[in-house]
C-alpha cells in the first residue's frame, strides 16, 4: 500500500503546470471507437483513470500507442469486441462512456454496471433514457447493460436532472444517428464543450454545447484528427487552494481561466489575491482568509469537485462558514478525518457549518475518494506536524503526479510504500470516482 508523508508547515511557492482534464480524457478516449480512422489524442493526463480507459481500448482490439509525453495515437478500425467486462469496468466509474460509444458506432454494446461508489446514489437512469429515446433497448442482468439497436434514429432527450455522464453519452450515441437530437437540459461543463469539440473535429456536426439545449445532427462518418484535452480545472482549483491555505505565492499555468471563474470569485471572497493571465493565474496570500458560504451546483456554479478543498481552506479562515452541497449526498465523508486534524465542522445532511479555527494538525488520515484525498493533502500541507494519508489510489486516479508537483513548489511530501494490513473486503473498495 502507498501513502503520502507530508511535513506541514511550508509556503508553497513557484510554477505549476496542470494536466489534462481527467473528466475530458474519460469520455474522450471512448469516442475515439466512433472514428473510422486512427485519432491522436495530446495533453492525456498520467492517471489511473486514463490507464484503465486505454487497457479498455486495447483490450477490446484497438491499437493503442503512447507517442510522446502525454500523446497517444488510437487507431479504433481493428476493434473486434463490444463489450467491457466487470473486471475493468468496475474500476472506474467513467466506463458508462463506452456504453455511448460502442452504442454509437456498432449499434450494440455490453458494459459492466460501473462499481460502487463513495458518493452516495449514483443511478444511470437519465443515460438508459437517452439511449432508449434514440431507439436503443436494454436489459439489465448479472450486472451487465446490454444495449441494441436496429438503427439509432435522432431525438429529442428532456433530462430530469442535470447531469454530466448522460449528457455526454448522448451526444456520443447520437453523433451517428439518422437525423437530428436535440438534448434538453444539459450540462454545461468545460468537459462536455470539449468532447463536442473532439467529435466536431473528426466531423461531427454538435451545436450548442455549453448551453442547456445541445443539438446534434447525425452524420455517416467521423475521420481521424489530432486533439488536445483540456486543461483540468479542478486539479487547477486544487492548486489555488493548496497555494491559498499555505499562505503561499503559485503561479498555475496552462488553464482556461474562464473555467475557473466560481472558484476564483470565492476565493477572492476568502482573502486570496487572484491575477489572471491568458493562459496562467497568479494565486497569493498576504492577509488574513475571512469565512465564506459556499454552495455546490452545477456548472457555471461551485463545483461539487471542489468543495471538500475550498472546505478544508475555510477551516483556516476566521468565522463560521456554511458548505452546502447541491449534487451528491455524501461527500461530507472526509469531515470526519479533518476532525482528526483539528478541524470543527458539523455536518447535518447537505450542510457543513465551519468554525474556523485558523489551524490543523497533523494526523494519520485515510483518503476516502479523489476529492477528499485532495483535500487531505490541502490539509496537511498547511498542518503543524506530520500527516500521513492512507488509501492513495484514490487520489491517482485523477492528479496526475501530485506529489511531484508539490514537491517542486517547496512541499515537504514523499510517497512511501508499507506493507498491506490484511484485507477486509478492499478489493470492494477500490471502486471509482
Ligand atoms: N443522476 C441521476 N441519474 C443519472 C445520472 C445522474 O439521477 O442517470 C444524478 C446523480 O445522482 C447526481 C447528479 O445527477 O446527483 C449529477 O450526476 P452526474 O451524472 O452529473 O455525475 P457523473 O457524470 O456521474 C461527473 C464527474 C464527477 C462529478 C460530477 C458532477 C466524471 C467521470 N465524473 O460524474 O467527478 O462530481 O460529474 O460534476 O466525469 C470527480 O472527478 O471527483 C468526480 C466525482
């Protein structure tokens, strides 16, 4: 098992360059399947999730090859099976984006139910409505979606949520289908504009993503094309926090700013001296961090991703803040390890109320999904003393050598591997984000 070491205490000062968009690069490596041609896909972060995507790829009969830092050419023309067995599915909950793909080019698909998760309910419904309505059956049994169709024929789609994953696999199913889709009721985030923009590139023809009502207008084919992913806002975000809560001095380049918009104007709220470039933000501390209220929608609002670290940050600020989370039920699970920090939140269903308290402590701590784990380093970079985080895999499904990077703006962290404890149902665990 590894875990992270981290000495408290130090300024983080200096230049980060950041990663991919892992929610981008999951939905994206599966679109590839859609092309008739070889893709390239540029700026892939190095993550677990990202790995599982293409041993996904391979494995289902396509080649796939690493062709520079964070490059790789995807030739799909080979692939000779349409289905993603539990095995792999199970490890990652982006797996559902091959359901949309396969669906869309092979008019079939077979994909594990993705495997439990940490964040409370997760249902697929909204994802089997945009299928169905495009003409797909399903049957769900022994944990397998199977899905088929004669013919997908375009639509219209009313999601009764917004929601990220269905919204891109139904451009995904759509992007070949006869005739025009409309998608009601969207999201809106940058990774949906993204994946549009991919298939737009290999010829697709998407309007609209980005706003509420995205219309797709099937097309035969998709041709290969050279693609690179979006910067990852939220490992973005991460870094302003971390750079905010060690009262440091960080200069975080390759973003979109304009995506990080929600974060930067609560940050600013809190006290963190923000300026922003074309491509780059300078993020500072030389005052004192103030509460602040936060609550979590979907995009252009705070980002539910976000909100275990901008949490963690108002346990270093003065006052009482109020953390409402708007998407999922239960990712106040970290709470109870920053309590072991020396953190005072009380949580009551959606809503955590914060006593700053200016100061954490070292602990040993255990990562209970990505974000949480974020926020635990966030945590123990500005603790006195030593912290020691547990259940790091978490954490490397999505930041792309975090510890690396922190280490080269002065962080005391190292990632050590110790013996496993004897396991009780960890395999079970070990599901995705
Ligand atoms: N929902 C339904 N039915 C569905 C799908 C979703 O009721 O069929 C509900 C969910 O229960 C939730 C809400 O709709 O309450 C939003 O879920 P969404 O589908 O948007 O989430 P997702 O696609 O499963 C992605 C990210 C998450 C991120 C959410 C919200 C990926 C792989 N995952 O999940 O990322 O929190 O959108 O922005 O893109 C993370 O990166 O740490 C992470 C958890």
């Amino acid at each position: 098992m590894d875990k992270f070491i981290i000495k408290g205490g130090r300024r983080l000062e200096g230049e980060v360059t950041i990663s991919g968009a892992k929610n981008a690069a999951v939905a994206i490596l599966p679109a590839v399947i859609l092309s008739d041609e070889p893709c390239i896909v540029e700026n892939v972060p190095s993550i677990s999730d990202v790995n599982i995507s293409l041993r996904i790829l391979s494995e289902m009969g396509a080649e796939v090859t690493n062709i520079g830092k964070d490059a790789y050419r995807i030739d799909p023309t080979k692939i000779n099976k349409c289905c993603v067995p539990y095995e792999t599915a199970r490890k990652m909950r982006a797996s559902y984006y091959f359901l949309g793909a396969l669906l869309g080019k092979f008019n079939k698909a077979r994909v594990s139910m993705p495997g439990g998760c940490p964040l409370g309910d997760r249902p697929i419904d909204q994802h089997l409505k945009a299928f169905s309505a495009l003409g797909a059956e399903y049957t769900l049994s022994q944990g397998m979606i199977d899905l088929k169709a004669e013919k997908l024929r375009g639509s219209q789609i009313f999601f009764d949520v917004v929601t990220v994953g269905a919204t891109m696999n139904a451009m995904l199913a759509a992007v070949k289908a006869e005739g025009l889709t409309i998608i009601e009721n969207a999201a809106k985030e940058p990774h949906i504009v993204d994946l549009a923009n991919f298939l737009n590139s290999m010829g697709a023809n998407i309007m609209g993503a980005g706003t509420d009502v995205i219309k797709v207008r099937g097309v035969e084919h998709l041709h290969g094309t050279t693609y690179a992913v979006i910067p990852d806002q939220i490992e973005a975000g991460t870094f302003m926090i971390a750079a905010a809560a060690t009262k440091g001095d960080v200069l975080i380049k390759n973003i979109i700013p304009k995506h990080l918009e929600s974060i930067t104007k609560k940050l600013e709220k809190i006290g963190v001296n923000i300026e922003q470039y074309d491509d780059s933000m300078r993020v500072w501390v030389d005052g004192p961090l103030v509460k602040a209220n936060v609550k979590t929608t979907p995009h252009p609002g705070f980002p539910t991703d976000m909100q275990p670290q901008i949490a963690t940050l108002l346990t270093l600020a003065s006052g009482t803040s109020i953390v409402t989370e708007g998407v999922w039920e239960q990712r106040f699970r970290y709470v109870d390890e920053l309590r072991r920090m020396g953190a005072d939140i009380t949580v009551n269903g959606k809503v955590a109320l914060i006593e700053g308290t200016g100061k954490l402590m070292g602990a040993p701590v255990k990562a209970c999904d990505l974000r949480a784990g974020a926020a635990l380093i966030i945590a123990g970079l500005a603790a006195s003393g030593i912290t020691e985080i547990e259940d790091i895999f978490h954490i490397e499904r999505g930041y792309d050598c975090m510890e690396g990077k922190l280490r080269q703006l002065g962080a005391d962290i190292e990632k050590v591997n110790v013996p496993d404890k004897p396991k009780e149902n960890d395999s079970d665990n070990k599901t995705a984000v």
